[in-house]
C-alpha cells in the first residue's frame, strides 16, 4: 500500500496493552539527561557519573516498593522485561519433581517456560476459568497435591481484561504453605497492588506497559518467604560486587543482575513511576475504566459485534476484545488502521490458552486498550468505525 493510500488525520492509539503510547514528557527527559549528564556504568567505578547512575537504580528501587508495598527495595531486582522476570522465577525455582498450578488466561511468557520444565518432568495443573475469563479461585485447593510448590497467574489478562481474584487467591496459596508468583504485566500501574496485603511471594512487573517507561526494562520482586539460596539466577557474571571472587554473589539484587544494567531504561521507568504515583494508581484506574465503559456500551448496541470479558467494570483492566460477524480480526483491525487512524491489535495476544477459553480460538479478537492520554471523544470515534466496518460485514 501506498504511503498516501493511509488515513492520514490524527491517529487514535488504543494498543495500550501491548506497548503504552505516548511516554510522558519527563520520561524522555529523564533518558535524554541520563545519556547527557550520567551515562556511566552503576557500581563499576567511584567517579560522580557512575555514583549518579547508581543512585538512579536505588532511586527506582525505593519508587517502585512504595508504589507495590514491598517492604525492603533490595528485593526488586531489574531484568529486561517481564518475560525474563517469569523465566527467572519459574526456572530459577521449579525442578522436575515439582507440581504448579496455572490458569487458563496465562500468556505464553509464562505457559512456554512451563511446557519447557514439564518436558523435563515437572507437573503442571491448570485451574478454570469462567467463560468470561475469570478464575475460579474456589476450585484451587482441589489441585494442590503433596508436590506442589508454586501457583502462577495473571493478574490482569490481557486478552478479556479480567482481573484475577487475587487477595482470595493469595490467602488459600499461602494457607497451603505455597509460593504465589503473579504476572502484573498488565496491572503494575494502573491497578493497585498491595505486595504484603495480597499475600504475593513474587511479581513479575514490565515498564512499558502501564508504567509508562520505555521497553526493555521489567524486574522481579522477590518476596521474604522465597529462599533465595534455592532460587537459581538466569545468567552469572560481573556485578561490579564481591570482584575478588569467580563466584556469583550470594546477596539481593546482585545474585540475580549480572552485567551492565539497562540504566537509562531503568531512568526512564523511574519518571513513569513518578508519574503514575502523582496521577495516583486510583485516578488513572477510574479514567480508564471510564473509557472502557464507553467502549463496552458503544460495542453492545453495535449489531454483528460479539464482546468478550466481564461485563462488571470493576472485574476489568481498560482492555477490551471484540469480534466482528464474517470478518477476521486482522482484516477489521487492517481496516480500523488505514481507514480510520486507529491502531489496535488482533490475534492471539500471545495467550491461545485464554482464547479457547472464551471461545475465540484459532481466529482471535481485535483488542482495544485505552490508556491514561486517550479521551471519551477517542472512544466515540472508535465505536463510529467499528459501526461502519460491521455495516459491510
């Protein structure tokens, strides 16, 4: 296609979920005067840039235990993402004689390092869902067994926008005397996460997303019940402590981040966070479920249009799937894009498990998620399109 042949208006981004968009303007700032004034490595030298960049990850280590109640900040430990951050958690934990119960929303960054442990002997038990994408948290204590180690979920899917009932959750893993990992890609941000309240033991957050940081930079937190003797790191090697030993450190964060950090990344996280606590987790809540709201309603008068998800806002993220009847969803957001400047996502979301769930597999949904900068005006614009497109269908 032609570069003219696109709409070429004001484009609508509601791809939230994906990658947030725009950044605030001090998350760039912050960057660009990380790599002006500080880019130098944390931890490896004694000069004032190095010891300015260290304060940055100290910084960002207290912004983001305050915002999820974590108690001590050494305990969040930074990894490129939050698929890293899954990846160090289950593999650094689980062995082959080891059971874990899942859900049936879980992204493939957690369900493909699953299956890979399960091929070399571990067990996996997956709990239901409602059909709206809800788990069904009364049925977990059926699949505990002698074995069981840990309970993986995901906090908010990214495909129906349900929200796990966490707290309920928590207080049966941990009645159990289980490990609870959550994956709050979805929600570190824009849902309130209460680490000690909700019972968590470790969670998995990315700074792309709801944080509003650039990509490429997540973490772990790694809760006091975790032995962390037994919780075997990703990669070793230089962490600009203990040099005199050819042996990994033995001590958080430093066991668990090896090579040079993601610096201006973690910079560019810490200005999101600053942000997101300024707004308040609560108002950005509230703005987005208005939006999703508009969204819900708008989509259910529109004929031909099926809705996926809870129909309470307050069991939902501001993610919203939709199928329209006889199009494939690739085609409907192909056609949301060129004709109309608004950019969503179809497919799979890289979690086929929750898409036969809702009944949406093999075709997938096209999703929508406003974020903190769309307007209800967006919203009202984006149902127009969506009627018109259905009209052909």
């Amino acid at each position: 296609m032609e570069r003219d042949e696109l709409y070429s208006g004001k484009l609508i981004y509601v791809d939230n979920a994906a990658s947030s968009w725009p950044k605030p303007r001090s998350v760039i700032k912050a960057m660009c005067d990380f790599m002006e004034k500080a880019c130098a490595n944390p931890g490896r030298s004694g000069h004032r840039m190095s010891i300015e960049a260290s304060r940055i990850l100290y910084n960002t280590r207290n912004e983001l235990s305050d915002l999820l109640n974590v108690r001590d900040p050494l305990r969040v430990v930074f990894c490129s993402n939050a698929t890293e951050a899954l990846n160090l958690a289950l593999k650094g934990l689980i062995t082959e004689k080891d059971h874990v119960i899942t859900t049936a929303l879980e992204h493939n960054s957690v369900m493909r390092p699953l299956r890979e442990l399960e091929n070399s002997g571990a067990q996996i038990s997956i709990l239901k869902c409602s059909q709206d994408g809800i788990p069904q948290a009364q049925d977990l204590e059926n699949l505990i067994r002698k074995n069981t180690k840990l309970v993986v979920i995901n906090h908010g899917s990214n495909v129906t926008g349900a929200i796990a009932p966490l707290s309920e959750i928590g207080k049966i893993t941990r009645d159990a005397g289980l490990l609870l990992l959550v994956d709050a890609a979805q929600t570190a941000g824009c849902f309130p996460i209460d680490f000690e309240r909700d019972q968590i033991d470790l969670l998995a957050f990315t700074g792309h997303k709801s944080l509003l940081g650039p990509q490429g930079i997540g973490g772990l937190v790694i809760g006091e019940r975790v032995d962390i003797e037994r919780l075997k790191p990703l990669k070793t090697g230089g962490t600009g402590s203990r040099s005199e030993y050819e042996h990994q450190p033995d001590f958080l964060p430093d066991k668990y981040e090896s090579g040079t950090p993601n610096t201006v990344g973690v910079a560019g996280i810490l200005a999101g966070v600053q942000f997101v606590k300024k707004r308040s987790v609560e108002s950005i809540r509230e703005h987005e479920m208005k939006l999703t709201g508009v969204l819900i309603e708008g989509f259910e008068k529109t004929g031909g249009v099926r809705v996926y998800g809870p129909k309470s806002l307050e069991k939902r993220i501001g993610i919203v799937s939709i199928n329209i009847d006889g199009m494939p969803p690739s085609e409907v957001s192909f056609c949301l894009d060129r004709e109309f400047g608004i950019l969503t996502r179809p497919g799979l979301h890289c979690a086929p498990l929750a898409h036969k769930t809702i009944g949406a597999f093999p075709q997938g949904t096209v999703r929508f998620s406003p974020g903190v900068f769309n307007t209800e005006e967006e919203m009202t614009t984006i149902i127009e399109a969506v009627c018109q497109i259905a009209r052909r269908g």
